[in-house]
C-alpha cells in the first residue's frame, strides 16, 4: 500500500509536535501515526442509551426534503446507539499524559460482539 509508505515515515511519540503540525501551514499535517509511549488506563463511560427521537427526525426530515424527486425507498437506517464513550489514557514521549475518545467503530463492534457472546448481560463484559 503506497499510503501506509508515506504515513509510515513519519511516527509521531510526542502529541505536543504532533498538534503543532496539524496547526502549521509549513506542515499542513492532517494524517498521521501517533505511537504512545505508555497506555495507562482504557475507560468506558455510560452515555444516553438511546438516540435523541428529535435530532432523527430532523434526520429523516432533511432526507426526505433531498429526495423529493428521487427513489421512494427508504435507505435511512438507525443504528443502535452505543451505551458508552470508550477512551484511552495514554502518555507520549514527555511524560504528558492525555485522554482521547475513541471513535473508531471497531471499539463498539467490540462492544455489540461481547454483548452477544454474554447473552445480553453487561455485568459480564
């Protein structure tokens, strides 16, 4: 893969440089590898369990308002809502420890998976 080349060359153990990259037109940095030097603690913290019933609407709303003329399908699927906002602690290369949420949607697959190898029971997880 040439793209996993480039990014590659360069990897990042100092969030502070990091950032200061991503800020500076010298650098334009906007993908990048950050490698921590030491991940202290993963957190998970209960959030809503379900979607707030207005912003769907306004959803579907704006939807159907753009495909007034188009196919009468209805492609518009919610998907169920994470009970949790994951997140690493991690230190970089100075010692300066940072939390960041994890928004990949491996992490919830995780969570979706485990849920049903338990049956449904959280306590388990």
């Amino acid at each position: 893969m040439k793209e996993k080349k480039i990014v590659l060359k360069n990897v990042h153990t100092n969030l502070e440089s990091l950032i200061y990259e991503s800020h500076n037109k010298k650098f334009c940095t906007s993908l990048a590898v950050f490698k921590p030097t030491k991940i202290i603690d993963f957190t998970a913290v209960e959030v809503e369990r379900e979607w707030n019933k207005k912003k769907i609407e306004q959803l579907k709303a704006n939807r159907d308002q753009i495909n007034l003329f188009e196919h009468p399908e209805n492609p518009f699927e919610v998907v169920d809502k994470l009970p949790y906002k994951f997140s690493y602690v991690f230190e970089d290369d100075a010692g300066k420890q940072s939390k960041l949420m994890i928004e990949d949607w491996e992490t919830g697959q995780l969570y979706w998976n485990c849920l049903s190898k338990h049956k449904g029971d959280e306590k388990k997880l």
